[in-house]
C-alpha cells in the first residue's frame, strides 16, 4: 500500500490526527486539486509542492524555500523511487494547481 505523507512522517496533521487540533490540519491533506496523483489522497504524494507543510517537523515553508530541503527528504526520494518512470515533475504539479 502507498502511503500519505503525513502515514510515512507519522505527524498526526491528516484531518482526526492527533496534532491536527493544535497544529492545524496538513495544506496536503487538504489540497484537492491533487487528490489521486501518485496514488495518494489529496496531495499526500505530492506534499513538497504545497506551501505550509511542516519540513522534517520543522516550521511551514513556502514552496521555494522548501524545494531544496525536500530534494532530501527520505519521503520525497521514497515516492520518485516507487512511481518512476510516471513521476510527475514539481513543475507540472504547480500547474495542476493553478
């Protein structure tokens, strides 16, 4: 089974999660323009092009601060691994959520 960003880092931020009532429910499992993509829910497999995700449980960023940081990220290498060669590039996710 594939799983959401916020199964994989465990941050309870998914609505009903146990940080959600403090820390806000996750823009990725909230953004629904890219519900579906890599097989996930809302952008839960494509949490690095939404701005205000929490980072390795660090403070929200916008997308341009973040894009380097989540080039690291064991989630993001973990989700480019499993859905190559249909990966869809962060360019064409920001248009899809235009």
């Amino acid at each position: 089974m594939k799983k959401n960003c916020w199964q994989y880092m465990e941050c309870g931020r998914e609505p009903g999660g146990e940080n959600a009532s403090t820390l806000g429910v996750c823009p990725a499992a909230a953004e629904e323009k890219l519900d579906g993509v890599h097989g996930g829910v809302n952008a839960g497999r494509a949490c690095w092009v939404i701005a205000g995700t929490f980072c390795n449980c660090e403070l929200p960023g916008v997308f341009t601060d973040k894009n380097a940081s989540c080039a690291e990220c064991e989630f993001y290498k973990l989700v480019r691994q499993q859905e190559y060669p249909e990966f869809i590039s962060s360019a064409r996710l920001q248009e899809m959520l235009q």
